[in-house]
C-alpha cells in the first residue's frame, strides 16, 4: 500500500489481490444481498486507489480498506432503505386493498401507460413490466437492472410529458 501510496503503479495489481476477497467477504456481512457487497467491494477499490496518496503509512493499510469499506456499505444500505427496497432489488407495490376509487385511478393509469408502452422499446417494456412484476425479470445484475429500468422510466416522463402537455 505504500508503494501505491507514492505512485506505484506496479503495486495496484497486488494490493488488488490482496484486499479484494477480504473487503468482498466484509461487504457480504454488512449487505444482505449478493449484488450490493459486490458493488460496495468495488466502489470500495475504485475508492481506495483514487485515495492511495492520501494514505497514512503509519496506520494499518487494511484498518484504513475496511472503514473505506463500511462507509460504502453504509451508503448503499442507505440508498436501498430511502428507496424502500428489499434484498432482492424489487421495490414493494403499493396495495390498493378496500380502495375502489384508489382502484379505478389506477386502472386508468394503467391504461394512459399502456398507450405509451407501445412507443417504446421492446428492452424498456420489459424492465418496466419486471420492476412491477408483470413480466420475467431479464437476467442482469441489479445495478444494471436498477440503470436500465431509471432509462425506461426517463423516456417515459418524456412521452408522457409530450402526450399530455406537462412540459
């Protein structure tokens, strides 16, 4: 870490191999999902290298790898809560139980959205269909499931805004 520390760049590779299964079986403890310790571990890294010359060569390298670690970790677990996620990646549908007027609004909504599933692309209905458990979800690591369906929505907006005057 010190040699990565002074512009090594010879020294990535085995700070790299050194610290990557530690900080992924770290990462897995705090998340509970698979796909999230993967990504803390690598925002982790990329955070980790970007900073190697701030690094103190009188403290621990991986005292210093493991709370660069736990403050990732702590900001995805964070991300998911504020966007009322569970493990899986799915975020829980509202429920509309007893509710008809709630109903009807919603079938009506469904309806306006159905007029405009058909302007987009197949690739778009099928993430959106999946992120409301209409449809099979594509096989795709969450963070790119969660970066395609933020897409599809945002060309939604836009057809939407253009159909019915919102702009």
């Amino acid at each position: 870490m010190i040699r990565l520390a002074d512009g090594d760049r010879r020294a990535f590779l085995p700070v790299y191999r050194a610290l990557q299964p530690v900080l992924r079986r770290w990462c897995g403890r705090w998340l509970p999902g698979e796909a999230d310790a993967e990504d803390a571990t690598q925002l982790t890294l990329e955070r980790l290298f970007f900073r190697a010359p701030d690094f103190d060569p009188r403290r621990d390298a991986l005292g210093w790898a493991l709370a660069l670690a736990t403050a990732e970790c702590r900001t995805i677990a964070r991300q998911r809560q504020r966007r009322r996620e569970d493990a899986s990646g799915s975020v829980p549908e509202p429920t509309v139980e007893g509710d008809a007027e709630r109903a009807v609004t919603r079938g009506e909504l469904r309806a306006a959205l159905d007029s405009i599933l058909g302007r987009l692309s197949a690739a778009d209905v099928e993430v959106l269909l999946a992120s409301i458990e209409e449809g099979p979800r594509p096989d795709l690591p969450a963070p790119t499931f969660r970066k395609r369906l933020e897409r599809a929505l945002r060309r939604v907006r836009a057809l939407w805004s253009a159909r019915y005057g919102l702009d």
